[in-house]
C-alpha cells in the first residue's frame, strides 16, 4: 500500500504543535506493518536545509505565484522515512514561523502556498515522479485541505481515480479561509465554489474543501470525532460533518517512544521505569535547580507545557494559580503565544521565585525536563482534538489535571474514591470550565499527593498504558485498505 501524507510539519524537523509529532511518527509505524508511506512538505528552510540525500523528481516551472518550483525527493536525517519537498523559494524561502510573518500576522499569499501543496499531493497520486505513486493521500489539517479537492478535479476530468483521500482534522479551528478571489488563482473549477464544495459563508475554505471531498474523513481522538458534529464544537461545520458522519471516525494519537520515554530520554537528568521511579526524583531536583526554585520533596510540582491560546483553558490556570502556591505547591510552566497571558504568568512568577517559574518561547529540552520532572501537568482546555501531552504526562508517570473534553476525556481516569478502589485512576479530572471545578481537581491532587503509596500505585498504573502509535497505525492502515478497494 502506498500512502502519501501532506502536512506542513515534521518532527524533528518542524514542529509548532502536536501536528508535527503525529507526521513524524506514524509513517514510522506505518512502516512497521508494511504500509509503504511518503510525506510531502512544503520547502520551508527547515525542510530545505536539514533534509539529506536530495534527488530531483520533477522540475514544474511556474506555479501559484512562484517562478520556479521544483519537486525532490529527500530523506530526514533520522528516519528512513522518504519525504518529498516542494522547493519554491517566492512561497517557501522565509525565516521563522512556517504560516505567518515576525509580527504573526499570517502571510497574505498562504492560500497560493498551500495551494501548491494540495496540487503537488494530487500529482503524486498520478504520475509526477515515474517511480512512486499514491494509492492514498492522507492529509492533515488545513494546509492540506485542497488535495482531495485536486484529485475530485482530475476524477472528474478524466473520469479517472488517481487515488483514494483521507483528510485528518488535528484541529477543527484552524480553517484556511480566504476571500471568494482567490479561486481564480488556484487552479480548481469555480463551480467548486459552492455549498456542495469548498464555499464557506462567502468565502473560500481549505478545511471544508479537505472534509467535503475526501473519502473519508478522521480525527484524533473518538470524543472529538463526537463532539465537532454538534454546534459548540463544530466551528460551523458541525452540519457537514453530522452528514458525513458514516464517513467520520476518530484515531487516537500515540506517544513515539524514541522521543518520549522516561526509560531512554536522552535529554533528562535521569532515566527510570515503571519498577523503579527512583531517577524521578533526580528529574524533579533537577527542574527546581534549573528554574531557581525552592528545593522541597513534600508538595507537587504543577506544570504547564503548551502554547498560550485561550483553547488551552489557562485562564483557569491564572485564577487557580493561589490555589496551588498557597498550599505550597510549585508551578513551572513552559509556552508562548497570547502577550497577556505570557505577562500575567510572567508577572505571578515574578513575584514567587521560589514557587514559580515561567519560561517563555518554544524549548523542547526544557519540555522534556518539566514532563519528566513535575508531579502534574495539567492541560484544562476548553476543547481538545485529541492532546498529546496529556500522554507524554501518563508515560512519565506525571500524573495528567485536565477537563472532561476531546481526547483528554478518553485518555485520563479521575482519581474519584470509587476509580482508586477499581485501580483504574490515572490522573484529575474535572466537568466544567470553571474555576471551582479546577480549584477541586487541584485539591484532589494535592489530596492524593499526601498518600504516598496511593500516589505511586496511580502513577505506576499510568505509566503503564499502553500509548504507542501501533494502535493508531493498525487502524489507518485498516482506512487505507478500505478506502483503496
Ligand atoms: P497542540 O497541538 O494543540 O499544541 P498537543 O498537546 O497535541 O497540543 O501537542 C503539543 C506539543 O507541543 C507537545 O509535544 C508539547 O510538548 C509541545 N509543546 C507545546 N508548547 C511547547 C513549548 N513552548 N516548548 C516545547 N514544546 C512545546
């Protein structure tokens, strides 16, 4: 089975959320089961400049803008994996943030950018490079929302299926939406433009192209799956989706053990396992010494690793955060994103050096350390497709805090009286967004932390789920075969 998957991020080549984990490790594990599966990425100067044994397939002249666009096939350093790139240095050729300028304003020309990578994913399925074809195309997110429209297109011209089309939703939210113009410059049939297509309230949208038009739709989590085909989650596309629902099914993501796991972490102050957590505690003295805290063994460490965006439901973290210092808790939180909030927690750390600590920006050492050194990372999102650092929190037996919501509702038990009984309690978890139900959970943890033996038969129980990406892969793999015949 050849599989071509079309994103935008790679780990560990670029990464600015949990995207980039799930396209660097399923193909891996695609492999694993015998899927022959590629990836195309557009050439962003991460890809360009960290990609190695790189061989021209196709030279494709002018496109979408660009003046010269050529297509290689290259290896990540790391990985057999074999990755495609799109170079096109007018779209691509820019530092820093792959989808929007130093000021975060996203590029005007993102529709052309990602234009080119849904169309160069179409011609892969057909026969752009003379050695390899798709059977599938597996798009994730956005960005590659237009690859199933490209390939209905040639269908429809041709009266021919170059290939089968999944679309992924890693985040419902993110949408791709452009003005109605834009259409005349990406190469796609303007009756397209419709209810029954890619028209969006007026305007033209990349998500609602990939949900619309691909075979079958997923996403990353079986709640989420649920949840967006109502009206609070559905960003207003909860009406496709509900239509399209014997279509739609939701995977959960997996953790990659050869970059997270506490048993090889190469970039933490100690390893350790589920028999002994010994090298925990090594962990955890080394987190307070780096972020300047007070050494103390008695109260949990809380931590934050996330991007700064009101999904994240960090608000309840600000007006928790007395909560936790008052009962003599720490907090260490890693992020960027919302100026506010990056100054409010600034401020709160500020002014109790030795209980809190902030650091801004995108640090993946300083991530590993807090996942491996805190007590409880909490991810108490309003809403969350499927959260992986909920899973990376379970694996290194630091106990996850989060709300009843996406994925973070099917990967967490609560430690409830009743669940500690069964021995099935992995974490906090709490109902509403609200600061009182937070407040509850907090106090929960800190309760479960003053019993010592109970503590560390739910963080062994944790530590012991099964998170690999096996699960997920049998199940695309099981997608692809259906979807191909
Ligand atoms: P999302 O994709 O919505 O950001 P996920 O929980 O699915 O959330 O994935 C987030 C990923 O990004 C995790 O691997 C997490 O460790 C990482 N991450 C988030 N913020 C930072 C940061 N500031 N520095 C390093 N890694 C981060």
């Amino acid at each position: 089975m050849r599989v071509l998957h079309v994103c935008s991020e790679l780990f560990p080549l670029l990464k600015t959320g949990g995207l980039a984990d799930v396209t660097g490790a399923l193909p891996p594990a695609l492999a694993e089961l015998g899927c022959d599966s590629r990836v195309l990425v557009p050439g962003f100067p991460a890809f360009m400049n960290n990609v190695i044994d790189k061989e021209l397939i196709a030279d494709l002249g002018a496109k979408f803008g660009a003046a010269d666009v050529r297509l290689y096939l290259a290896k990540t350093p790391d990985s057999s994996i074999s990755l495609y790139v799109i170079d096109a240095p007018d779209l691509f050729d820019r530092p820093g943030n792959p989808y929007a300028d130093a000021d975060n304003h996203a590029y005007a020309d993102n529709y052309r950018r990602f234009a080119l990578l849904g169309w160069v994913a179409a011609q892969l399925a057909g026969s752009l490079d003379s050695e390899w074809s798709a059977e599938v195309v597996h798009g994730h997110d956005w960005h590659a929302g237009l690859a199933p429209a490209y390939l209905k297109a040639e269908e429809i011209k041709t009266g021919q299926k170059l290939a089968a089309s999944i679309f992924t939703v890693h985040n419902l939210a993110y949408q791709g939406v452009f003005p109605y113009r834009v259409l005349a410059e990406i190469d796609l049939p303007i009756w397209f433009f419709n209810i029954h297509g890619l028209e969006f309230h007026g305007q033209v949208s990349f998500l609602k192209a990939g949900l619309f038009f691909a075979d079958k739709i997923t996403t990353v989590s079986p709640s989420y799956s649920r949840e967006i085909q109502g009206e609070e989650q559905g960003c207003g596309l909860h009406g496709l989706l509900q239509a399209r629902s014997h279509d739609l099914s939701g995977v959960l993501n997996g953790v990659d053990p050869a970059v997270w796991s506490p048993v090889t972490d190469s970039l933490i102050a100690a390893n350790y396992n589920t028999r002994s957590v010994a090298g925990k505690l090594a962990c955890r003295s080394a987190l307070q010494e780096y972020c300047g805290l007070a050494k103390q063994d008695e109260k949990p460490i809380f931590a934050i690793v996330s991007r700064l965006t009101e999904q994240k439901g960090l608000n309840l973290v600000l007006a928790g955060i007395d909560e936790i210092l008052s009962r003599g808790g720490q907090l260490v939180i890693l992020g960027s994103g919302d100026a506010e909030l990056e100054a409010a927690f600034s401020e709160r750390a500020a002014a109790n050096p030795e209980l809190m600590a902030v650091q801004l920006g995108y640090d993946e050492v300083h991530a590993h350390r807090i996942i491996a050194g805190s007590d409880v990372i909490m991810v108490p999102s309003r809403f969350e497709p499927c959260g992986l650092t909920q899973l990376y929190g379970l694996s290194y037996g630091t106990l996850p805090l989060v709300r009843k919501v996406g994925g973070l509702a099917d990967t967490v038990t609560d430690s409830s009286l009743e669940n500690l009984a069964d021995g099935t309690a992995s974490g906090f978890v709490f109902n509403g967004f609200d600061v009182a139900e937070f407040g509850a959970a907090v106090r929960r943890a800190f309760a479960l932390h003053a019993r010592k033996a109970e503590w560390k038969r739910v963080q062994k129980y944790a530590m012991q789920q099964q998170l690999g990406w096996d699960a997920a892969a049998k199940a695309y793999y099981e997608l692809y075969q259906q979807v191909s015949n």
